[in-house]
C-alpha cells in the first residue's frame, strides 16, 4: 500500500502551548472529502502520535475529531514544563514535526 507523509495531505498541521505542562495539536483540512480520507484510514490516532513522539499512549491527555471543523486536535503532556532547564521551544510551536510525517495511506 502507497503512503504519503501527513504534510502532505492535511492543510495546516501546527502545535502550540496547551498550558505551562502540555502541548496541543491541530490537523485542519480545507476539504471535507480529505479529511474523511485519512480520518477513515485510522493513521492518525493517539497510538500512532504516542510512536511519533517515542512517548507512551498515557501521556497523550486528549484526541479528538471534529468532523464540523474537518480536523483533528491532540494534546500531549510536554517532555518538561514550559520555560524549565531544557525547554527549546518556550511557545511550543515547533513540536509538529514528528506528526507532519505520519505516513498515512493513500489510493
């Protein structure tokens, strides 16, 4: 079966801080049928987000789909708290990386 990267496919895939101690994610696709596509596929899940980060499936704290808004929002807990020793990104807007290159399969 073909895959195709989630950059790829989804319209906008951004993070950004959900609080000093998590982070979310937004998937938002333009077009209805897109959106079905992959949303039927199963690709993206808390599971394959949990891989994507190398982090377990408990610390993914929410997912959701909204089918009226064709996306699909995720949060995590952060690695560290906000702003802590170690923190790379104080806003959180650089996470998304990991989930754009979800592959998700396609035709």
């Amino acid at each position: 079966m073909t895959t195709r990267p989630l950059k790829d496919l989804a319209d906008i895939v951004r993070s950004k801080n959900a609080g000093p101690y998590r982070i979310t994610f937004d998937i938002l696709f333009k077009d209805k049928d897109r959106y079905e596509a992959v949303r039927a596929t199963g690709a993206i899940s808390a599971e394959s987000v949990a891989r994507a980060y190398g982090i377990d499936v408990s610390q993914v704290s929410s997912f959701f789909e909204i089918d009226m808004a064709n996306a699909i929002k995720i949060t995590i807990r952060r690695p560290r708290a906000q702003g802590s020793s170690g923190d790379g990104d104080m806003y959180g807007c650089q996470h998304h990386v990991p989930l754009m290159l979800i592959a998700v399969p396609v035709g």
